[in-house]
C-alpha cells in the first residue's frame, strides 16, 4: 500500500510520452499513399475532414515498410466510437469492453479504433500474476503509441502528407531488423504473456531478430502463459500456424523454451517422436498454400497436429479389448477434452477435426458399396488430402492413396476392376468386413 502511494508519488514522468515523435516524410521511408488499400485512405481522408487526428498503424505500415503486403489495415484516430460510426454509413461498433469500430466498404473491413491511454500499472485492473485485465482509456496519440507492443508496430502513417510519425524510433529498428519492446520487456510480458508468442510470431514471419532485452526474459517468464485465457490462446494459435511461416514460428518457440508443458498442442507438435515427421510434413504443407495463397482449413491442419495422439489412444483401447469403431469415437474424444483445457478450439472445428478423423478408417474399406459411398462425401477430398499425408510420413503405403485417386476418378467398369483387384494385406480383415456387412450398411445409413 505504502509502496504503491511512494510510487505514484515519485513516479518517474513517462518519458516516452513526453518525447516529439520524429516524423519521416516520404522521401526517406518510400510508402507512397497509393500503396496503401484505398479504403484505408478514404477512411483517414473522411475522419481529417471532420477534424480528427487519422492513421494507417500497426502491422500494415510494417509490413509495407518491409515489402509485405498488409494483411489487414487498421486505423487509430482520435475520434470516439460513436463519432466514427456516425461518419460511415456501413460501420459498426464492436466489442463492449473497448469499443472499435468496423468500417466496411466492397469487401475490405477496416478496424478503427480511438487513441487509448498507456495502462499505468498501479491503477490498472490485473489479476494476481500482474496481467491486466481492463485496458480502455481513451489517451492521446502519444500515449496510444506507447501502449503498443514492439516499436516496429507503432508506427502511424498519415496518407495525407505521406509522412510516418514515429515516437519509438521503429523505422530505425526495421531497417536494423530488430523487434525491440516498447518500455520494459519484463513489465509488458507481465501485462500481457500473449505478447512473448507474439514476439516469436513476428520475429520469424517478418525476419526481425528479437532484441536481446526482449528475448532473454522469455523463458524464465513463459509459465505466465498459463494464466490467459483458453481462447485468447487459441486465437494467437490460429494466428502463429497461418501465418505462412509455422514452421520458422515453431521452431523457434522451441528454442525459446516456450513449448515443454505450456500448451499440450505444443507438446504434441514438438515432443512426440511417433508422429513427427507427419506433423512436419503437415506444417510445411501449410506454409506452402499460405504462400501460394491457396485456401487452408483449420480443422485439416489440427487434426494432422493431433492424429498421432489419436492413433495412440485408439490402440490402447483396442489392446484393452474395446471394440474399433466406438473406441476410435472415444480416442477422439479424449484427445479433444485434453486439448481443451488450454485451448479453447472452437466448436466448428473441433466437429471438422473428428469428421476427417472418422473417415480415415472408411479408406480400408475396398469392398463392396462402401468405397462408393466413401467418395460421395462432402469431405471426402479433406479425407483423402489427410491419408496422402499420412502415407507421406511413412504410416500407411501409398498404394492406398493410389488406389483411391483412381477410384475416385474412374468410370464404372474402372471401378469394378479396382474392386475385383486382390489386396494381399488386406485380405482376411476383407472378409471378415463382407461378412459383417450388414450391421456396417445399418450403422453408416444412420451417419450424417
Ligand atoms: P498481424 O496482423 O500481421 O498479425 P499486427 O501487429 O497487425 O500483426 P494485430 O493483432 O493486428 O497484429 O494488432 C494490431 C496492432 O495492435 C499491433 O501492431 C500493435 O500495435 C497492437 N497490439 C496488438 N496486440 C498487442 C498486444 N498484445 N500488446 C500491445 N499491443 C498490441
Ligand atoms: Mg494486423
């Protein structure tokens, strides 16, 4: 108590908010207006003219500093939610803790949202490990900047006069490629944990290195990730393994020291020897669509993150004597809980997950109606781009996923050939599938 009045007492003035930002103009920085999306523009244009302080900030101004194209564009301004939504006919406020508005025009969303102020730590809202919970004062620009994570994502560009206004020297740390933390790492890491994930993402998406002082704390730091909330979590998950690079951001989580015991998916991804490579494979296809910007489905790649955990409990069960089909349903659904502890996965992909988990004994099946009625369903393609892989990683021949390319796209008579075909390792357990038949047709009629 006493402390905490000494230290409001004699707290240092913020130097930072005291500082005037340099500001660049073109001619030194290069990021002319037209580069920016046009709706960004207009935008800031429309809040200018109705007398607000408008920018381009946060990653899309990094990124095209770069030479990334942005993801996304968001605006701060010194205008109210409500003022916002007042000048754009199709906007909407979102969020009720701190309010932001959408704006949207043809397809593009751009999230606006009002100057806030730098927590100060002792009237801040945290829970016991220091992380706050309530972050939404309105501030000055200043005060905004200095709220952000990395020097490199508070930068705020102004399409008007083309001119970068940096408080926290971040044009100078892009060009030496570092990612330097605003203040002090250790406090910023208290604040919020999520932001040591996010440095590993940013670092190795964008090719920065992490500036020693941010680095260092990390691993003695890590278990305060313990403490946020299973959705933030997964949300910074999604972002991390679609960012096109997962495989950098992975590899580099382990060298950090932030995966042994923090979140089970990284255990699994990171620590399971059986089903390494088959992870691997997995995140390396991934990066590769994101890349080429072909279309990835969440719930594909986590059931690849995760089969093997699967495949092992599956066994267990059936070394116990359960019989295969319901315990596969049951291996699911433990692999699922245990997961969801730590990482809220959605109910929309968590029902994706078991969908193409529970086609993937379907395959074996090269018999009789069942091949037939495989290959009518809706996610059979998901299924079968599923055992490709795992013959890639060596678990199953890929004489399998031959055979079913072909099936797929045969004529009828094709097809009966394929079926009439001998599969020597799949004999008995054939006939004793013929035989069992009927129950099975009962059982897959009543399927989705
Ligand atoms: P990308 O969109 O490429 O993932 P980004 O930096 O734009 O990266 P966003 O989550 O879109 O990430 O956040 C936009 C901006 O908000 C950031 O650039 C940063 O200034 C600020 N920001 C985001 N998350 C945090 C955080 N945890 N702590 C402080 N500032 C943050
Ligand atoms: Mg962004």
């Amino acid at each position: 108590m006493i402390r905490k009045l000494l230290r409001r007492v004699f707290r240092r003035p913020d130097a930072d908010n005291k500082l005037e930002p340099a500001v660049i103009p073109v001619d030194q920085h290069g990021i002319r207006r037209e580069q920016i999306s046009p709706v960004a523009f207009k935008v800031c244009n429309v809040l200018q003219e109705n007398g607000h302080k408008a920018f381009v900030v946060g990653g899309a101004v990094r990124d095209l500093l770069i030479g990334h194209p942005p993801k996304d564009y968001d605006v701060a301004t010194s205008a109210t939610p409500e003022q916002v939504r007042d000048l754009f006919r199709r906007s909407r406020i979102i969020g009720r803790r701190f309010k932001i508005v959408h704006v949207m025009s043809g397809r593009e969303t751009i999230e606006v949202s009002t100057f806030r102020a730098s927590h100060d730590v002792e009237s801040a809202e945290t829970d016991e490990h220091g992380r706050v919970l309530r972050d939404n004062v309105f501030g000055s620009q200043a005060e905004d900047a200095s709220r952000r994570d990395f020097t490199v994502n508070a930068l705020y560009y102004d399409p008007g006069s083309e001119t970068i206004i940096d408080y926290h020297h971040g044009v100078a740390d892009i060009r030496q490629k570092t990612l330097r933390m605003i203040g002090d790492p250790r406090a910023r890491y208290r604040e919020d944990p999520v932001r040591m994930l996010r440095a590993v993402r940013l670092g190795a998406k964008l090719g920065l290195t992490i500036d020693p002082a941010a680095r260092t704390p990390i691993r003695e730091m890590a278990e305060l990730l313990e403490n946020v909330p299973a959705a933030r979590l997964f949300d910074e998950m999604l972002k991390l393994l679609f960012s096109g690079h997962a495989v950098k951001c992975l590899e580099q989580l382990r060298a950090e020291g932030l995966h042994h015991g923090l979140l089970p998916l990284l255990d699994v991804i990171l620590e399971q020897p059986a089903g390494e490579r088959f992870v691997w494979l997995s995140l390396e296809n991934t990066d590769d669509r994101i890349r080429a910007e072909k279309s990835v489905s969440p719930g594909f790649l986590f059931a690849t993150l995760l089969w093997h955990e699967v495949l092992a409990n599956w066994e267990n069960r059936k070394l116990a004597g359960e019989s295969p089909q319901p315990a596969l349903f049951e291996a699911m659904d433990n692999v699922l809980d245990s997961q969801a502890r730590k990482l809220a996965i959605t109910r929309r992909i968590g029902a994706d997950i078991k969908e193409i988990w529970a086609l993937q004994p379907r395959f074996e099946r090269r018999a009789g109606k069942a091949p037939y009625r495989l290959i009518e369903q809706p996610r059979y393609r998901a299924g079968w781009d599923f055992l490709r892989l795992r013959a890639q990683s060596g678990e199953i021949s890929m004489d399998l996923v031959d055979w079913w390319l072909r099936f797929a796209h045969a004529g009828h008579d094709e097809r009966e050939a394929l079926l009439a075909q001998p599969f020597p390792d799949e004999g008995s357990s054939k006939r004793r599938k013929r035989r069992r038949k009927p129950a099975k047709v009962g059982a897959e009629v009543t399927a989705p």
